[in-house]
C-alpha cells in the first residue's frame, strides 16, 4: 500500500454541489447492489432458486454472525490502509467489481445449481463479506470530505436523499420491473389509478431468467453510482499513518465492554435492523401469500418511499 502524497489541503473546504450528490450517490449504489438483496434474495431462493424456508433463514443467519466478527476486522484493515488516490474511496474502485459480480452470481439461472444450498450460501456469504469492504470504508468518507460541521450536515442530508431514492428504486420499482419480465404474463391492475399492465408470475422456477435480467441492470447501474462517488469526491481530512498504527482488532470489543453509551447505541442498532431486515425480507412473501396480490407492490410501496426523499 502506498503513502498519500503529503499535500496542503483546506480541511474545513465547502463543497460543490457536484462532490455532494457524487458523494451521495455511494449510498444511492449500495441500495442498487444489496438493497436489491435484502429485499428479493430469501423470497427468490425459496420460490424460484427451490430451496426450503428453512435452509434459506439458515443461510441467513450463519452469514450475519459471520459478519459480527468480519465487519469489526475490516474496519481495523481500512483504518490502517493508505493509498495513493487516498484511505478510504480506493475501496470503492477495488471491491465495487467483485461486489456486483458476486451479486449477479446470486440469482444466476443456471439449472445446474438451481437448489444447490451449497451454491446459495457461498454466494450469499462472498457477496456479504465483500460488500463490507465497500460499506465500511465508505460510511467513513463522510468525516474525511472536510471539518466543516454545517458542510457535514448537508453531506448527510444529501446522502439520506439520495439513498431513499434508492430504496423507492429498490422496494418500489423492482419487484415490478421483474414480473414485468417474467413469463404467463396477465393484464393486471396494479393498485394506482386503474393503470395496468402485463406482469408474469415471478414466484415461479420459470421466472429465473427475468431476475437475472433485472438484478444485472441494477447492479451495473450501482457501480456506475460507485464510481461516480470514486471519481467526483476529494479526501482532505485524513489519520497519518502514525495514528492508525496502533489500532487493533480487540480495540471495539474493548470499547464496547467498557463504554455504556456505546453500549446502549449498540442495543438501538441491533434491535433496529433486526425489524428493519424482517420487514424488508418478508414484504415480499406477504404480499405473495397474504395479500394474494404481488401486484399491488409497487403502489404499496411507492405510498411509503416517497415521504422519505423529502
């Protein structure tokens, strides 16, 4: 790894409105690329991949507990990384490929693997560890932009924009987008305004081909939004090497033991994302089995997605 050239950089910079949404468009990307996963990917591998319910929340939950220790380690790698182009952006560049490769690779329509649980877990676990390598480094580009506390804020508001954009493109957009390209297509009405159109049966073996299709296309589009993250942002406010030296694996779980607060944000989190995932994995399936009307997602979601980009 290489030392950034020394430079004499304004640390509290006020930034354009183009290094802001290029900024933004990182979390925009992530939606794209493992939003997409967290909502379809269970729904997917149990109706049309044809493993059990049970194997594929098995799946899931190896590869979370995975990622407990995992995500901790890969933080301690990227505070102790230093590149040339700068500490944290470089991982967009180096792992933005393999993570939308791997993603594709989950919902790939080869018969061959179809119902291999096997297949579907070390896909599922590459594309997870490999998308912290992207998610970590980039939830620290945020402080290394610039000091200036107001410049911060609107960072975040135009990162939180940009990112409920992605979730309308993701939750509302998507499950549409595939049974429009799935096959048995019917006239239906889709819930908004009498509008009607031609959707497949996407919880069918013979809708692979139609995921694939339109996960691939998301996922190019969100390492497209990668690299406009990578290319149109600047890091000013980096750690020497001096600093980062020193950090160790065992410094979070040190933290963590001896520190309430954090403690208490830790319990926020986890019970947070915990409902966030089920709602998000189990949408799908609700609207498919209870509802009985799949094609009514994009309305029902489109109702909850909007309020969130404003």
């Amino acid at each position: 790894m290489e030392t950034p050239t020394t430079k004499k950089v304004d640390e509290f910079a006020k930034l354009s409105w183009g290094e802001r949404i290029a900024y933004g468009a990182g979390d925009l990307a992530q939606n794209l690329i493992f939003g997409t996963i967290g909502s379809m990917l269970l729904f997917y591998l149990t109706t049309v991949f044809g493993i059990s319910a049970a194997a594929g929340a098995t799946i899931f939950l190896i590869v979370r507990w995975v990622n407990v220790f995992w995500d901790p380690w890969i933080g301690t790698v990227v505070d102790k990384s230093h590149f040339k182009a700068g500490k944290y952006k470089p991982f967009l560049l180096y792992f933005g490929i393999p993570l939308t490769l791997c993603s594709a690779m989950l919902f790939l329509p080869i018969p061959a693997v179809r119902g291999s649980v096997v297949y579907a877990f070390v896909a599922y676990l590459a594309t997870a560890l490999i998308y912290s390598l992207v998610n970590i480094p980039y939830g620290s580009l945020n402080a290394s932009l610039t000091r200036d506390n107001d410049e911060v804020s609107t960072l975040t508001t135009v990162r939180m924009t940009e990112a409920n954009i992605g979730n309308l493109l993701v939750y509302t957009f998507l499950p549409l987008f595939v049974q429009m390209a799935s096959p048995a297509k019917q006239l239906k009405d889709i819930g908004f305004f009498g509008i009607k159109l031609n959707l497949g049966n996407y919880a069918s073996p013979s809708a692979a081909g139609a995921y694939f299709k339109v996960m691939s296309i998301y996922m190019v589009i969100g390492f497209i939004m990668l690299m406009c993250t990578y290319f149109g942002i600047k890091e000013r406010v980096l750690p020497t090497a001096e600093e980062t030296d020193a950090v160790k694996f065992s410094d979070l779980w040190n933290e963590l033991r001896r520190n309430k607060p954090l403690q208490v944000l830790g319990w926020f989190f986890l019970i947070a994302f915990t409902f966030m995932f089920f709602g998000n994995t189990s949408w799908a399936f609700y609207m498919q089995y209870n509802i009985g009307h799949s094609e009514w997602m994009a309305s029902v979601n489109l109702i909850g997605s909007i309020p969130g980009i404003f």
